[in-house]
C-alpha cells in the first residue's frame, strides 16, 4: 500500500537504517512510505498525513509498504486551527496554539482588551475579536490605533463654534467661548445689547448705540470728548451759538440761553428794538422833554427854556428874561 499526496521529505537510507527511526526525528512526520530495495538501498517517503485523515489517498503499489504511525493529532485535539505535535508530552501531542489563545487544547481564547495585553494607545478603544483584537483612535484623536494624535479642529476648522465664538483645542476635544459682546453656549452666540441692558461705560451726558458684540458711545449735541467722558461745550465762549447780536449768550450744561438785551425783544435768536418813545416806556419828563428812539435805548433832551437831563427839567430864567425883553 502506498499514501499518496502527502510526502514531504524523500530520502534514500541503507540498510543499516530504519525508516521509521527518520520519522521519530521529524514532528510533522505521521506516516511512512517503504519502497523497494535497490542495491542495498530502499526509499523512505516522510508523509504529514496519514490513511485515518485521507483514506481515499491510500493506494495499492507494487513493493511499498505503507506505515501509520499512531497518530493522536488525527483526531484533532487542537482547537481554533492550532498546530499539533506528535509526543512531546504524556498525553502524546503537543498544541502550538495560534496567536490570541491558550490552553492546553488552545481552547481559550485571550482577551487582551482585558488583561491589557494589547498595545492600544492610551486614547484609544480596546475591541477583542477572536484571537486578536482592533485598536480605534477615539473621538477626537487619529492615528492606526498603536498611535492616536490629538486632531486640532480649531486649526482644521472641523469644529461647530459660532462665527462669534473663540475655539480653543484641548486633547481629544474643544471648546467654543464666545466672544466679549455675545453670550450663549459657543455654538449660539447672542449679541448682547449692553445698551438695553445698561453694561456699557458711556457718559451720562452720551448716547449709547448697540453694534455687533459691541457699542459706541457718542456725547450729546452740547458735549464733546471719546463718549466715556462727555464735557460740556460753552458755545458762548466759542462763538458756536446762533444768539442774536443784540442778545446775550449764557451757558447751560449741554445747551446755551439767549436772551435779548434792555432795549431789545423777541426770542434770542431775533432780538427787535423796542420803541420806548412810541410805547410810553421812557422816563422823559412828561411836560417839558422830548423822547427820541435810539437802537436799544432812547434819550430825553429838555424842550428850552428848560434845561437837564430831560428826566429832570428846570426851567431856565434867565433865558427868559432875555425873551421877554426881546
């Protein structure tokens, strides 16, 4: 009988020599083939497999002589595709276990997730599968799983900050803060009207108008200065008023006064000479003087033969006697 398909090693051994004896040095050596003999010489096939596992490759041929060693690995004692060994220990065979399990069948399958046997980065996920197990980079993080670097989606602008809002990195993650101006949770930023709300540094005497994250501060019409500080303007002083020329300017906080001048009405800005002859507000002598209109004022002149400052008038007696003479 011959098995066929299976040789791995052929060799040529004299007599002196046993076939079987090559075998016992090979692990992987289950089943021999012997040829003929030829000038003292006979062939020794070394198979890997035997008749139990390949029944169909055993074979009638002329002057071979199959042997089955006993083979325990046949039955297959190993699980999970490890490899079995002749011998090696007294239960006969010895299991080369696949990587990722153990046991004397390899019939545990080792967790390395759990004992930490694996070579994950620290910011990376664990996930046992059977016999090995996956590194996955968490959130946040890139790299084949051994090696996880820190992904900066601020930089990348893989982040949801709002277009208000500051992004900061952080390791594995980020934060968004919105900025001064606004209020919210980074993502949402709200303008803040530090006007309605009364949060802004603007004078009492300036106006307040919201902006964009943001106001400005404007001093009043009267005022002048940056908004923060508002100092009143004498538009007296400056000429920067529109009082009438015959009118005089006071200054008010913010504003001025006009008001028109003894001799003058009206409202500051118009200032009209008042008539005091034709409106009996003079205080010529009544009898003897007559009131003439000058712009503001007016003037009293003593009719003669009277003399004085035309309030007061004095009768002139000599002036009369040279009448009466006349």
């Amino acid at each position: 009988m011959y098995l066929q398909g299976h040789t791995f090693l052929n060799l040529s051994i004299g007599a002196g020599k046993s076939c079987e004896t090559e075998c016992l040095y090979r692990r992987e050596c289950v089943a021999i083939n012997i040829g003929p003999a030829i000038n003292d010489m006979r062939v020794c096939e070394l198979c890997n497999s035997d008749h139990i596992q390949h029944p169909n490759d055993l074979k009638r041929r002329e002057g071979w002589t199959y042997k089955g060693t006993q083979n325990i690995c046949a039955y297959k004692p190993c699980l999970n595709n490890a490899k079995c060994f002749l011998g090696y220990t007294d239960k006969g065979f010895l299991c080369e276990c696949k990587s990722g399990y153990t046991g004397e069948h390899c019939e545990t399958e080792i967790d390395e997730c759990r004992d930490g046997s694996h070579d994950c980065h620290i910011n990376a996920n664990c996930t046992n599968i059977p016999g090995s197990y996956n590194c996955t980079c968490r959130s946040g993080y890139q790299g084949n799983g051994s090696i996880c670097k820190d992904i900066d989606e601020c930089e990348k602008r893989s982040h949801d900050c709002h277009k208000n809002a500051n992004c900061t990195n952080i390791p594995g993650s980020y934060n968004c803060t919105c900025r001064p101006g606004y209020t919210g949770n980074g993502s949402i930023c709200n303008d803040i009207d530090e006007c309605e709300k009364g949060s802004h540094d603007c004078h009492v005497n300036a106006n307040c108008t919201n902006t964009p994250g943001s106001y400005n501060c404007t001093c009043r019409p009267g005022y002048t200065a940056n908004g923060s500080i508002c100092k009143d303007i004498d538009e007296c002083e400056k000429g920067s008023h529109d009082c009438h020329k015959n009118a005089n300017c006071t200054n008010a906080a913010g504003s001025y006064n006009c008001t028109c001048r003894p001799g003058y009405t009206g409202n500051g800005s118009i200032c009209k000479d008042v008539d005091e002859c034709a409106h009996n507000l003079h205080d010529c002598n009544d009898t003897h003087a007559n009131c003439t209109n000058i712009p503001g004022s007016y003037s009293c002149v003593c009719n003669p033969p009277y003399y004085g400052d035309g309030k007061t008038c004095i009768l002139n007696t000599r002036e009369l006697s040279v009448r009466n003479i006349k």
